[in-house]
C-alpha cells in the first residue's frame, strides 16, 4: 500500500491542475467559406450561394422585339419588352407579341439553362476584353410565332452572358417592306465586396498601328410574302 501512494498523488495533482491552453485556428480552417481576410470565398459556395450572396437572387433576362415597317415618312416602329428573374422562376418561357394591320408578329423566348462559370472571359467587336469570375449565364431559345404563320422556321439559340451588349436576331419580309427583330440580355447587379469579380479591360493598341475589328453580325433571316 505504501508503493501505490506516490504514484497516485502523481495522478491526482495532474488531474488538478489548469488546463492546458489551447490556440484556436484560424476560421478559415472551419469555415471553408471564409478567407482569413474576411471576405467570401465564392470558390467553396454553391451555385445558390453565389447567387444569393453576389447577385441577391437576381439575374435579369432582358428582351425586347422591334417591328419596323416602311421607308422614310412612312416608316414606323413598334416595341415590346420585358425583363425577367431568371432565378426561382415560375415558369420556362416568355412571349412578345406586336399587332401590324391584320398580323400579330412575336417571338417565344425560352430558358433552356441558367448555368454559373467559376471564371470566363470574352473579347467583343471593338476589341474590349472582358473577365468574370463566378459569372452566370443564360441559354435562351427564340421561336418567331407569326399568326397567321409566314413559314416554318427552325429554333434559334442564344447563349448569353452577363453584362455584355444585347443579342440580336432579325428577320425580313421582303416583300412587305417589313423588318422584325428580338434582341436580348442578361443583366446583373453586382454586391459589394464582389464588384471586382466582373472587368472590363481595354486593349492596348500601339499609335502608329491601325487595328482592324471584323464585326460579328447578327443573324438574319428573309421571309417571302406568306
């Protein structure tokens, strides 16, 4: 009995004694969301995360189609528009109608996708390059829905990112002197602390050099007199 009461004061006096501190990690380590410097990592978020704490839900689809008829005193143009939350959605398409005369000329847009890109970049006609991080887009599908019906046409696809000049599609009855034409985008409104997350960059173009842009034009179809 006497050998065991060293070795359990030993016990005892440990098992009394303050607790050992312990350094606390940084929060990043269990916050995998967080940098150490506070800000948001967008990197670790989900789609609906970005889209909450970036955008505030919004992703706005904005269109609007364009009859004009005519040449010069008797030319006239007739516009309908809207502009559409993309996110929660209730429903997968909208549609544009304008009466000419007898006709009513629309077009149905459709969302086939609402999609985010971790980074992209893009490079329009003017040479302004333009870079995104955890940046929505927007696959959109236009059906012309003439009544009565000119011809039967195929779907037109549109893939749309944020921020940039409207898309346009066109078509032309030639015989009527008759012009419609839908135009869309996908618009955003950026929080803060993420408004660096979307940059427009302008290029660099030496004095002495000409720097010739070839335009992409848009698409345009001819319809003869139903």
């Amino acid at each position: 009995m006497k050998k065991l009461l060293p070795l359990t004061l030993f016990f005892a006096f440990v098992s009394c004694g303050p607790a050992p501190e312990l350094k606390r990690r940084p929060e990043s380590f269990f916050q995998k969301n967080k940098l150490i410097d506070k800000k948001i990592n967008l990197d670790n978020s989900s789609v609906a995360e970005v889209l909450s704490l970036k955008y505030d839900n919004k992703v706005i689809l904005d269109c609007e189609l364009k009859i004009m008829t005519g040449t010069g005193e008797t030319s006239g143009v007739q516009k309908e528009s809207f502009s559409w939350n993309l996110v929660n959605s209730a429903g997968s398409e909208k549609t544009l109608n304008i009466q000419v005369g007898e006709r009513t000329l629309g077009a149905v847009v459709k969302l086939k996708t609402l999609g985010m890109k971790k980074s992209d970049s893009t490079t329009d006609a003017q040479g302004i390059q333009y870079e995104m991080k955890h940046t929505p887009f927007a696959d959109i599908e236009i059906n012309w829905s003439d009544s009565p019906v000119a011809q039967e046409t195929q779907p037109l696809l549109l893939f749309l990112k944020e921020k940039l000049t409207p898309q346009k599609l066109i078509q032309v009855y030639s015989e009527e002197m008759l012009t419609k034409e839908i135009s869309c985008a996908l618009n955003t409104e950026i929080k803060e602390p993420f408004t660096d997350e979307w940059k427009a960059i302008a290029p660099v173009v030496e004095e002495e050099e000409e720097v010739e842009v070839e335009e992409t034009p848009p698409v345009v179809e001819t319809i003869p007199n139903p």
